[in-house]
C-alpha cells in the first residue's frame, strides 16, 4: 500500500466549501455558520482513499 497522494497519507483533505475554515457564509447578511459540508471541522474524508490515507 502506498500513501494516498490526494490527502498526502491524512485521510482527509480541506473542504472545498469553506476551504478549511470550517465557517460558512451564510445568506445575504454573510453570517457565519459552521459549514455544512465539513461541519465546522474545515476538513472532509478524502475521497479517494475513503478517508484511510493509503490507496491500493
Ligand atoms: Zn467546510
Ligand atoms: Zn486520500
């Protein structure tokens, strides 16, 4: 197995919603928010590991 070279062994990579912040603008006014998409941590499985950091 080799290190998955998308979130660089982590398993996670930082969520293109909020770009790692883990704060989403909401709405007109731009109220923070704890992103939807991360919620709130800034980072997502990865993907193309399924969040193991290794791929085959
Ligand atoms: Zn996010
Ligand atoms: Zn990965």
């Amino acid at each position: 197995m080799a290190k998955c070279n998308n979130c660089h062994g982590e398993g996670a990579v930082d969520c293109a919603k909020c770009k790692g912040e883990g704060i989403f603008k909401a709405g007109k006014e731009k109220k923070d928010i704890p992103c939807p998409n991360c919620k709130g941590t800034g980072e997502v499985k990865c993907s193309v590991c399924n969040g193991t950091g290794f791929r085959k």
